[in-house]
C-alpha cells in the first residue's frame, strides 16, 4: 500500500509559476512510475507528466519546456514545477504512484490539488 499527499496548487497570474509536491508514504520504494494527471472541467484526466524509477521521463507535448517533473533524494517525494502557467493549465492536478510486484500493477492516487490561472 502507497499513500499519497498532495501539496502546493493554489491561485497564480498568467505567466506565473507553481510546484506541485506529492508525498508517498508506506510502500514507497516499490513504486515503479510517478506521474501527474490533471482534469480541467468538462475535460477527461489527462497525463501531464510522468517519471520512471529509471529516471525515463514523459511529458504532454503541451507542457513541454515549461513544466519539470522530479522527484528527491530520498525517493519519496516528487513535484511537479510548472512556469509560464496559461488559462488553460488550470485544473485539478493529482499525482499518481504505479507499483509493480508479482501480484500485479497497482495505482494509487494523490487526493488531488486545484490549480486556477488568473488572466
């Protein structure tokens, strides 16, 4: 089991920008992939960012340049670092934990975080 805590979303301007944090507790260092999903209203979620325990990382080409996923040294936390936020960014961000043992995939998520970009 994989717990996760989701922090830092919030109000920013147009151009501003913001870093998402997510911290795993339990069963951390199984988890294989660490990712960001977002949802904005009426839209389906959508991959934002995502980051292997090789290091491979994965980005939406519309963020491409402008956010960084990572994660710390002790590999239990990671962010999200968004800049140049546009109006359209704006949604709920929620972080992703992906474990992989012999009983299978397994998905735990973040309680979600709203992001809201101001013109």
């Amino acid at each position: 089991q994989v717990q996760l805590v989701e922090s830092g979303g919030g109000l920013v301007q147009a151009g501003g920008s913001l870093r998402l944090s997510c911290t795993a507790s339990g069963n951390f260092l199984s988890i294989d992939t660490k990712g960001w999903y977002r949802q904005a209203p009426g839209m389906q979620r959508e991959l934002v960012a995502a980051i292997t325990s090789g290091g491979a990382v994965r980005y939406a080409d519309s963020v491409l340049g402008r956010f960084t996923i990572s994660r710390d040294a002790a590999d239990n936390t990671f962010f999200l670092q968004m800049n140049s936020l546009r109006r359209e960014n704006r949604a709920v961000y929620s972080c992703l934990a992906r474990t992989l043992s012999p009983l299978g995939a397994f998905e735990y998520w973040g309680q979600g975080t709203k992001v809201t970009v101001s013109s």
